[in-house]
C-alpha cells in the first residue's frame, strides 16, 4: 500500500518533503524491540512513511530491522521512501559527543543517513550516565547550546542527516539559537494537542520558517508522563459524535489544521488505520473555534529536568514562562 500522507518542504536542510503524520516510537518502558519492530512493519504495509525515533527510546534497532524487512519483501523498494527523524539524548548533548551519537544511531538504523535529526532537549546529562533512565536529577548540566548547534551543523554537512532541528525549545532559547546558527532549525518537536494549543509558539516558528512537530496529540495517554484529560474532554467527544469520527481523529485533524506534523503512536492496528483516515473531512468554524476556547494545560510537564541543584530549579525556568 502505498502512501497517501500529505507532506511539506522543510525550510531548511536537504531532505525530502516530510509527511504530516509520524508513528512515534516511544513505548515506555523503553526496548521492547519485537512488539515495535512488529508494529512498524505493519504501519509501513498501511502506508505510514515517517518514522519518529530517538537514542532514548532504544527503538532505532527496531525501526531499522522493521525498514529492512519492508525492503526485502518488497514493500518498500528503497530506504528512501521513508522519512526518519531522530533524536540527540541529553548525556551526548556535548560538542565532542554529537557526531559518535549519529553514527550509532545510524547503525542502529542500518542506514546512511537521516532526513532529521534533532536536539532532545534544551539541557545536557554528563557523559557517563548514557540512556539511563529516570534521568539523574544531580547529572543535570546547562546546555551548551552553540557549542552542540555547531556540531548538529556538522552533521547536516557531512551528509549524515539531511536537516536539523530541536525539540522542546521554548520562542526564547529559540531566538538565542537563531541568534547565532548558520543553519536554522527546520523543525521543533514539542507536545501539541487541543488542551496545550501551543499558539505563541506556532506563531514564533511559522514567522521564521520552522515547523512544528507535535507529539502526544491526545495527550499522552497511558505514558507515565501524560495525562487522561484531552481523551475526557466533553467538548471533544461532543464534537467527535457529531462527526461520526473518534475523539481521537478529531485531534488528529485538529494538529494537523494548525498545519503541524501529527506524531500518532498505537500498536493496534485498527487505530493504525483510524489514524490515517483524517484526510477527506475538516471540522467546521463552529468546532474550530469551541476548540479554540478549550482551558489550556500541558502534559508532559518534564519535571525530571527540574532540580534545586541543576541548571532549571523550576518548570517556569524549564519552559521560559511558556506553560
């Protein structure tokens, strides 16, 4: 089954267009390698093209056995015919470490490059502690951010990755950013849904040409960092009735309106098809703008990057106000 996902053209990097729906790959615990290698190859047969991994997740090994195997069976002719985004983890978020931690990833990926590639998080973990997780609130360490970037810009040259990006970056680390990169940021991944709008952000990034890619689309629900209250919204489900649709296209469609990536994540196969079927309907201006006043909250609050001893002593520090 070949793809019918919309896509966009980066504005920065070489890659190709991006497809507006991602399957992410983070399933908590991490490395559950025969599940996600399983559900991967599925998505790929239904038609899923953008793949959204990380060094934390311990899924790359996954993703590229799942690729390979698609190529193999003929599913996929090429590698590609896929997008693959990734992400830099905070214990190699160190201008020496950049470059080593893509060429494991790639290998993990058994691939030549990336289409993306993105910093995890606005800080950095000492070196020694890896992938460990929870995070080691005394291993915290402040971002050297224009040391990494360079080595981020490296990385795009070289032709490892095809673009570059962050995650989680608030408009004021990202203005420092653009303050001195030679290469932009293409895309900044952070958690989008209809109870965390994300608005000034967008508004900040649209200006400036980075697009938004947006995780935890209902909230991440059943994830320990996620909570239940956008799947239990009574405007939504009011919404989703009316529609004939599932609270969770609604959603769905909502991010992918703002004109943002949409990072779905299920192992069930018949939410795998629901997720892709958001494409020949639209909310109406009524709906829109019911969603529009929606309380706003976030989720994934983050709170393991905060400590009194660390470079973020509060969430306000953490997210620069922006929460």
């Amino acid at each position: 089954m070949g793809s019918t996902i919309p896509e966009v053209a980066l504005s920065s990097g070489s890659c190709k267009p991006m497809p507006l729906i991602a399957m992410g790959t983070a399933l908590y615990p991490f490395n559950q390698y025969d599940a996600m290698r399983a559900a991967i190859q599925r998505a790929i047969e239904l038609g899923y093209r953008h793949f959204d991994t990380a060094a934390v997740y311990q899924s790359e090994a996954s993703l590229g056995d799942a690729i390979a195997d698609a190529i193999s069976s003929g599913v996929l002719g090429s590698r590609d015919e896929v997008f693959i985004t990734s992400k830099l983890w905070c214990s190699d978020a160190h201008k020496d470490l950049v470059l080593p931690a893509l060429r494991s990833t790639l290998l993990k990926l058994r691939t030549e490059y990336l289409d993306l590639y993105l910093i995890h998080w606005p800080v950095s973990l000492k070196p020694e502690r890896g992938l460990e997780v929870p995070i080691p609130k005394d291993d915290l360490c402040l971002l050297d951010m224009s040391s990494v970037w360079e080595a981020m810009e490296e990385c795009q040259r070289l032709g490892l990755t095809k673009a570059i990006g962050v995650s989680n970056f608030s408009c004021r680390r990202l203005e420092t950013l653009l303050s001195f990169c030679k290469i932009p940021p293409a895309v900044n991944e952070v958690e989008v849904n209809p109870l965390w709008q994300q608005k000034k952000l967008r508004e900040f990034c649209m200006a400036r040409g980075i697009r938004l890619s947006a995780y935890s689309p209902l909230g991440g629900i059943k994830t320990p960092w996620g909570k239940d209250w956008v799947m239990e919204c009574d405007v939504l489900k009011e919404i989703a009735e009316a529609k004939g649709k599932t609270l969770a296209q609604v959603c769905l469609r909502w991010v992918y309106e703002q004109g943002d990536c949409v990072i779905v994540k299920s192992f069930n196969e018949e939410r795998l098809k629901e997720n892709l079927l958001i494409f020949d309907w639209e909310l109406n201006e009524e709906e829109r703008q019911k969603i529009a006043q929606l309380p706003q909250g976030k989720s994934c609050t983050s709170m393991d990057f905060v400590s009194a001893d660390g470079p973020f002593k509060s969430l306000e520090e953490l997210w620069d106000g922006e929460i």
